[in-house]
C-alpha cells in the first residue's frame, strides 16, 4: 500500500532531528573556534552556518529528504453494490490530476466473473464511466458488482466510484474507491 501522509511525516520528523542534533552540534563548536581564533562573533556564526548547511546537505541526500515520490502501480476498489434485476451498474472515474492518465476499469461481480474490462487514456480533468445492464447494452445484471481502477501514478490523482441505476437512469446507490 502506499501510505504518502506517512512516509512525508517521517522526512519531516528525521528533517527536524537532524536540524536540531546539527544546530547544537556546530553551534557548540562555532563557539569554541571562536575563543580559540579569537574571531568575531559574526565570524563565529557565518562558520557555523556554512558547516551546518553543509552538513544537512549531505544527509538530506543520504536520507532522500526533499525528493518526489515516484509514481507507482495503483489499485483503487469500490465497496460491493447490489445491483437488482433491470438496473444497471457502472464504473465512474474522473481525473483529477495535471496529465492524461492510462487506466484500466473493471467492473467485478464478487462471486469471480468481470463483467467489463476496459482501458481507456483519460485526460486531465475529465470524467469517463462504463458499465453493464439494461443501460448499457443487453446483457443483464444482477447481484453484488465492485469497480476496480489500476494506473501508474497515485492514489490521489484520480476519484472513482461505483454507480447503481434504475431504468430511468437514476442513480439509486454510489460508492467510493478507496
């Protein structure tokens, strides 16, 4: 799973440490340089900042602090909806990021067969939906469907959901992909 909130904390936290040991580590010795080259107190501090900045350098690069986090494999699934005879169900998935992404949409009965298996090239802030049942085409639905929607990028660049409609086309029951 891909926990992005976490992994950004603990660069936060592991930053902040290291800030904290460093400052205390380079101001105690800027401190003695000081008395010892007899310098001043702005020197004192200028050195300090120098070796601090160096040293957070290297250990941001060490830890990877500050880097983006490479786009992955994603899998967002719907909770199951009960789609009764002569409603339809479909799968909905909007963009929502700055690029056109690849995904596939598969519209899952839970008892093992797909029902409908598309890729489909979404771009950037549109909405795309496919589905099965009477809405759809002639092949009839009934029982317990889930949408499942993989691309490589991340969790939050796309919202999709699984819709159940009436004949009428009514949207009688929705659920979010998590």
């Amino acid at each position: 799973m891909n926990f992005p909130r976490v992994g950004r904390l603990r660069a936060r936290m592991a930053s902040v440490v290291v800030i904290t040991v460093a400052s205390l580590f380079v101001g105690g010795m800027g401190m003695v340089s000081l008395r010892a080259a007899g310098g001043t107190p702005f020197d004192a501090i200028m050195q300090s900042l120098n070796a601090m900045s160096t040293s957070l350098a290297a250990i941001s690069n060490t830890l990877g602090v500050g880097t983006d986090p490479e786009p992955q494999e994603v899998k967002l699934s719907t909770g199951s909806v009960y789609v009764d005879a002569g409603q339809s169900a479909s799968c909905v998935l909007q963009n929502g990021s700055d690029h056109e992404i690849e995904v596939g949409f598969r519209l899952v009965d839970i008892f093992g067969p797909i029902r409908v298996d598309e890729t489909l090239l979404i771009p950037s802030g549109v909405g795309m939906n496919f589905g099965a049942g009477p809405a759809y085409g002639p092949d009839p639905v009934e029982g317990f469907f889930r949408c499942e929607f993989t691309f490589t990028g991340f969790a939050n660049d796309v919202r999709g959901t699984v819709n159940v409609h009436d004949p009428g086309l009514a949207i009688t029951v929705t659920a979010d992909a998590r």
